[in-house]
C-alpha cells in the first residue's frame, strides 16, 4: 500500500489537473460560442453562392464546352483529399473521427485502383496521416498564426487547389471536415467539391430567367474557384467550432474523471490513515500491558 | 405604390448590410456601372474593384468592393463579396496600405492581362478616393 505522504502527493496533482481541465473548459465554452456564431454569420454567404451556380448551372451543364471545374475533367483516376483537422490537440475524438473517416475513404480507393493525393490542413491531422501514408500527402498547410478562422486562409488553400486541378494533378477534389451539429455530437463530412455535384444538391426551384452580364459561360468561370474558396471557408468555420465543441466536452469529461478519482484517493488516504492510527494505538496498549 | 426595395451585402464572415427601403443602387459591373431600381430585369453579374452606392430616402452610403458577385431576383438585391468597406469607416492609413499592395501586384510582371486590368482598376479607384 501506498504511503500517506505519496497518496498525499496524488491527490494533490490530480487536483492540480482538474483545474487545468476545468480552465480548459471554461475557455473552451467561451471561444465555442465566438466560433458557433461566426459559423451561422457565414452561412448565409455559401448558401447564397450555391444558388446562384445552381441557377446558373442548369442551362449549361449539358453543353460540350461548360467549366471543367463543374463538369470535371472527363476522368477520375486521381483524388486529392484535403484533409481539415485542428492545430491543436486534447480535444476528444475531433481529429481521429476525421482521420478515420478519410482512411476509410483512402481504402476505398486504394480498392478501386485509383490514386490518391493528400493535401492536409492543421498539423495534428498531419501527424497522424504521415505515418501511413508520408508519400501521398503533397502538402500540409496549417494556420498556428491566425487567431480566428478567416476567408483570407480558406482563400489560399482554395487558390492551390485550383493551381494543382488546372495543371491537371488530380481529376476529383473532396474535402474532409466535422461538421458541428450541437456541442456533443459532430459529424465528419466529406465532401465532393471537384467537379461540383449539383444534380443532387436541392435547387431553389424558381423559373425565372436570368440576364447575364456579361455572358453565363464568364460568369460561371469566375464564380466556380470563388465557390471552392467559400466551401472551404464553410467547411473551416464548421471544424473550428466542433473543435471547441469536442474539446468542451472532453475537458468535461476529464474534469468529472478527475473529481472522482479525487474521491477515491482521497477515501484511501482516510483508511490508511486509520489504519495507522489504529496500529500505533495497538502498540502502544501492548506495550502498557506488558508492562 | 412605393418604389423600395431589398438589399442584402454578404461577406464570408457575416451579413454586412441588409437594408429594406433602398431606392436606387449603383453597382460597378464588370462591363460599367449599372443602376438598379425597383422591379429591374432579374440579373447576375459581377463586379469589378469600385464603389458601391445605395440610395435610400434617408441619406445615401458608399462602399468600397474589390471583387463580388450580384444577384437581382425579386425586388431582392443579394452582393455576395470578399471585401467590402464602408467608406465611412474606412480610414485614410487602410486606404493607403490597399492601394501600396495594389500598386506591388500590378508590377508584378507574372500578372495576366485580366489581373492587370482588374487591378489598374483598383488603383484608379483608391486613388480617387484618396
């Protein structure tokens, strides 16, 4: 059994811990709320873009020569996978859950002989992609310095993404992020963002015609990389707030784990107490008898 | 009958102006500048670097933008756009730091002609301002 000083010591750091887990927490509550916020500001803004190319797009989506952003390259031999994790970890399940669901979808495709490219966003994702597959990822992209999300960052991946679709690199683009549904439940989405799937988004169902100024094929070739932009934008505001949502509820987690084995420790620390208490006494009473 | 109608500004992060009694608007197109008044044609286009002016019967406001797109349906008028500012709120030193990196980006001799274009626009347009 252990000694009184070293349960002592014990109890002390495990409380010590839960202070940092309870501080985490509370930061994490405050910066969840920022986080959700902005998330719901930014949707007007993809759902907006989305129906202006889905109008858009119906009347030129049957045509030979419409954006290859929109009606991809014909092939789809090469995927590249960007992969959105957070920068930073103890967060729960957040990073794994969406590492899983990538490596799910990688088997997948190593199974259909097709080849894959890894572009990884947050360096925790990094980390655990690099391991098994180091030579699929082509780039890793991480945003330590920015505070907040913002649509500059989703600018810049979007921007590579297009350089490297354009050079033909890869044929299919897919995004992999959590998509924050409340604070204890996340979902990790992947979602096709090369060539645009729009024949199963739903459509503003509205027969008015359009004027196009200048004409529709322009528009569109000026709209679609500004839409990949903003789907990552999106995609990032959503995984910032189900990062804190996660990390929320596992510094719970470990702040309620931490109170119990507080308890237990602190129970045994009592017994052991007693018990030497007890023994003194009995040597001591001994010793009188003898006497 | 009144002759208002709907505008919406939208940027990535937030709703930047949503305004229900404007009269008239003046949008920097791509190919010129296009007013709007009630029960105009639906229409999309896009812009180019300029100012955006909204009209309604309590003054008029100004707006920066350099890049957008605009979505005319309805007696609503929707601006999606990356950067906007209010010219109200927008000052002097911001201005400047814009129009520097304009004028790096336009030096820049990799720059296409249609970059080029766009971005001699900006600098013509800040430079107005200034």
């Amino acid at each position: 059994m252990a000694s009184l000083d070293d349960l002592k010591k014990r109890i002390a750091s495990v409380k010590s811990t839960q202070k940092i887990t309870k501080a985490m927490k509370m930061v994490a509550a405050a910066k969840l709320r920022k986080a959700q916020e902005s998330a719901e500001r930014g949707r007007p803004y993809s759902e907006k873009m989305n129906n202006i190319i889905l109008n858009l797009s119906e009347g030129i989506l049957d045509k030979d020569d419409a954006p290859k952003l929109l009606s991809g390259s014909g092939n789809d031999k090469i995927h590249l996978c960007v992969v959105m994790t957070s920068d930073r970890g103890l967060c729960g399940g957040f990073n794994s859950n969406i590492i899983k669901k990538a490596k799910s979808y990688f088997d997948k495709l190593s199974a259909d002989k097709k080849d894959l490219k890894i572009i990884t966003v947050g360096s925790k994702g990094n980390d655990q992609l690099k391991r098994v597959y180091g030579d699929k990822i082509i780039a890793n992209i991480s945003f330590k310095e920015s505070k907040n999300a913002n649509y500059f960052d989703a600018d810049k991946v979007g921007k590579m993404v297009i350089e490297k679709f354009e050079a033909e690199e890869f044929d299919i683009c897919v995004i992999f992020y959590n998509q924050f549904k409340n604070v204890i439940t996340q979902i990790p989405k992947a979602q096709q963002i090369i060539p645009l799937n729009v024949k199963n988004s739903e459509r503003d169902k509205s027969e008015d015609s359009y004027e196009f100024e200048p004409d529709e094929d322009e528009i569109l070739n000026n709209l679609l990389p500004k839409n990949i932009s903003t789907q990552i934008f999106k995609a990032m505001l959503e995984n910032v707030a189900s990062e804190q949502g996660s990390r929320m509820s596992a510094m719970d987690n470990a702040t309620r784990n931490a109170g119990e084995m507080v308890d237990k420790l602190t129970i045994e620390y009592n017994r052991s107490r007693q018990a030497a208490i007890t023994k003194e006494l009995i040597e001591i009473i001994s010793g009188a008898e003898s006497l | 009958m009144s002759d208002e109608f709907k505008i919406e500004i939208v940027n990535p992060e937030k709703y930047f102006l949503s305004k229900e009694n404007v009269t008239e608007v003046v949008v920097p197109a791509f190919e010129g500048e296009m007013g709007i008044l009630k029960d105009h044609i639906s229409i999309i286009s896009f812009l180019k670097p300029g100012i955006i002016t909204v009209y309604s019967k309590s003054g008029e406001d100004k707006f920066y933008v350099e890049d957008g797109i605009v979505e005319f349906k309805n007696n609503n008028l929707s601006v999606l756009t990356s950067s906007i500012f209010n010219l109200k709120e927008l000052e002097k030193s911001k201005l400047q730091d814009l129009l520097k990196e304009a004028e790096e980006e336009s030096n820049n001799s990799e720059i296409n002609d249609q970059s080029k274009y766009l971005v001699d626009q900006k600098i013509e347009v800040l430079k107005s301002l200034n």
